[in-house]
C-alpha cells in the first residue's frame, strides 16, 4: 500500500500545476489533496505485495493438497469399485 511519502509526492506534482498566479492556495490544495488521496486509498481496502504474495503461496500449496486429496479419493473409489465387481 501507499505510504504517507508516496501521498506527498502525489500531491506535490497536482500542486505543481497549480498556476503561479495562485500561490497562495497552493498549500491548502496541498493539504486538501493529501486528505483526499489518503482517505480514497484507505477506502480501497489494499494489500500490500508481500501480503499479496504470501496469499498467493498459501493458495497454491492447498490447491496442490485438494489435488492430491481429489487423487486419492479417485483411487480409492477405484478400489472400492473393483471389490463390488
């Protein structure tokens, strides 16, 4: 997720096409940008990366155990089958 650095950056370069002409309300744009950035991101519910990634291992590991479990299954149907015959 964004940190608080990357929000300032991000508000900077919108203050910056601010025209110089209006000077004066650039650090309340400043602000008013930050606030709004910030308070959009958090309304996003993001993860970060690392989270994102840690998920994806754990996702990857049960579906290859489901796998396995989906092959033994089979088999043992299998062999109950052929006893029946």
């Amino acid at each position: 997720m964004m940190d608080r650095q990357d929000i300032d950056q991000i508000a900077l370069r919108l203050v910056s096409l601010v025209p110089p002409g209006l000077a004066q309300a650039q650090q309340d744009l400043r602000a008013n940008f930050q606030d709004v950035l910030a308070h959009g991101l958090r309304r996003l519910d993001l993860v970060t990366r690392e989270e994102f990634e840690v998920q994806s291992q754990v996702l990857a590991r049960t579906r290859a155990k489901v796998d396995e479990l989906e092959r033994r299954v089979a088999e043992l149907e299998a062999a109950v089958a052929a006893r029946g015959s």
